[in-house]
C-alpha cells in the first residue's frame, strides 16, 4: 500500500529515514527537472537538486502541512536553484550546447514514437532552442514560466515557490512571455513559429 505524502511526511518528521527515503524517490524526477531548466548544466543540477533535499530534510520539522508537501519541496528546490544560477550564470546558449557536447544529457522531453524521424529531430530541436531561450531569461522570469508551463503550477502553487503575491506571479509570467516572444522572433525563423 502506497503511503500519501503527508503520511511520508509525518513518518519522516518522527525519525524514519526510509519515509524520506521514498519521498526522495517520489520526487527526484520533478525536482531534477526543475534544476536542469534552471541552471542548464547537468553537473550543476544534480548538485542542487540534491541540495534541495537535503536542506528538505534539514527542515522537515518546520514543515506546517498548511500546503502540499510538494509545493513546500519545489520552493525549496527552486531558491537553490535560482541561488546556484545567479553563482553561474551561464549564457543563453548553454542548454543547446550541453545538449550537442554532453552525451549524458538529460533529455528535456520524451519522444513521442509516433511520428517519423525528420519530425521528431525537428521538433526536439525546436524545443531545445525554445528552453535555450527560456534559460536565457532572467532568473525570476524562467523560473515564472518553467513552473507555469511545463511544471503545471497553479498560479497560487508559483505564489508559495517563489514566495511573491499572485498578482506579481501574473505580471510576472505576461512580462516573460513578451520577452520570450521577442527573443523567439528575433532568433527563430517565421515557418518554425506557425
């Protein structure tokens, strides 16, 4: 039987290891996604997201259960990384280039098997420029969009990870996507946007 979070959570804050143990496993996945469209380095990333859980254990007694344990887990997550890529701030090319020189790189999507070859390389290749520009961003801007767009955050969910009224989470995401917009006409050609 398969325990919820909260159930994990409360284990976890009385001592058991193995509770936590599964939440890590429970969340690694998301969390590691999350750093790796943040910082861009897979090394770096790697570092964070286990930063991230480790600084969760740390403060697992402070945890108050007034939100899901997930959003408390992916605002923690996300001042690291938002931390660790102010330290390195990397240039706007970074994720494409680690892409083509990194063999071990994370993929940023799964492929879908159903189209043919030629698409499916365009389309990855399309995507990868997209998160190239979305790195590109600003931290705060990124970090507005990422959760938003390919986490699934709700906007009250991005308002408890970033710790900004939802108001400024809106202005936040309508201003990245104007930048985006931009940066997207100005680096991508008129047939890959349509």
């Amino acid at each position: 039987m398969d325990l919820s979070d909260e159930e994990l959570v409360e284990l976890s804050q009385q001592g058991s290891r193995s509770a936590f143990a599964t939440l890590v496993e429970r969340h690694k996945t998301a969390v590691f996604s999350m750093a790796c469209r943040i910082i861009g380095k897979r090394e770096d990333a790697e570092e964070a997201a286990q930063d991230a859980f480790i600084r969760a254990y740390r403060a697992l007694d402070q945890f108050r259960r007034d939100s899901k344990f997930s959003t408390w887990l992916y605002r923690i997550a996300m001042n690291v990384c938002l931390t660790k890529a102010k330290q390195t701030r990397f240039d706007a090319t970074s994720i494409e280039a680690s892409m083509e020189e990194d063999e071990e790189s994370v993929p940023l999507q799964l492929p879908d098997r159903g189209e043919s070859p030629d698409r499916l390389v365009e389309r990855n290749e399309f995507r990868e420029r997209v998160h190239a520009l979305i790195a590109s961003l600003s931290p705060k801007y990124s970090a507005v969009l990422m959760l938003y767009h390919i986490q699934d955050c709700s906007y009250e969910e991005i308002s408890e990870i970033l710790n900004l009224p939802i108001g400024t989470v809106k202005a936040h995401l309508f201003r990245a996507r104007e930048a985006l917009k931009r940066r997207a006409l100005e680096a991508l050609e008129p047939q890959e946007l349509q």
